[in-house]
C-alpha cells in the first residue's frame, strides 16, 4: 500500500498553493518559500534536486555568513548594488 503519484504532487501544489495558472518561475518561487519543510524534503527526494536558489536569498546567505551587520554600510551598500541588479534584470536562480 502506498501512496498514488498524482495524489501526492496535488498535495504538495495544495501545500505550496500554487496557481494553477502561474509561471514556472512564481510556482518555483512558491515551493522554495511557501512549503512546509517535510514536503520540501518530499520534492528534493522526488525530483532529485532542491529548487533552485535565487540571487535575492544567495544575498541573505551571504551577508549572513559574513556576519554583516544590517545598519553597517557594507551590509547598506552590498543590498542597494544586488536590488539595483534584481530590479533590472529580475530575481534570477542561481545555476
């Protein structure tokens, strides 16, 4: 006994709450933030791979490992340079 494919991706859309009619992208973006973290660990396991990890959340990585401080002007400068970039080219994965 086990659980039917197509039952199992309909919960994880329900849990993400995807729409239907939404890009790749936005759904990309949805499970990435929106999915409770068992069914991300149900995705990673079925499709083999971890959404894809966008430029906006490589910055938060980043500033957080460097151990920024968020009034610093470093910290300041850094987010105003990669926001300038999103702004222009979007919020792309990072591959």
């Amino acid at each position: 006994m086990g659980i039917d494919p197509d039952e199992f991706l309909r919960e994880l859309d329900y849990q993400a709450d995807l729409d239907p009619n939404g890009s790749l992208e936005d759904n990309k973006y949805q499970i990435r933030n929106d999915l409770p973290s068992e069914y991300k660990l149900a995705v990673e396991l079925l499709y083999g791979a971890k959404p894809p990890f966008f430029l906006s959340e490589a910055l938060k990585e980043f500033q957080t490992l460097r151990g920024e401080i968020e009034n610093s002007r470093v910290f300041k400068d850094r987010t105003r340079a990669v926001s300038g970039f999103i702004s222009l080219s979007g919020d792309r994965p990072i591959e």
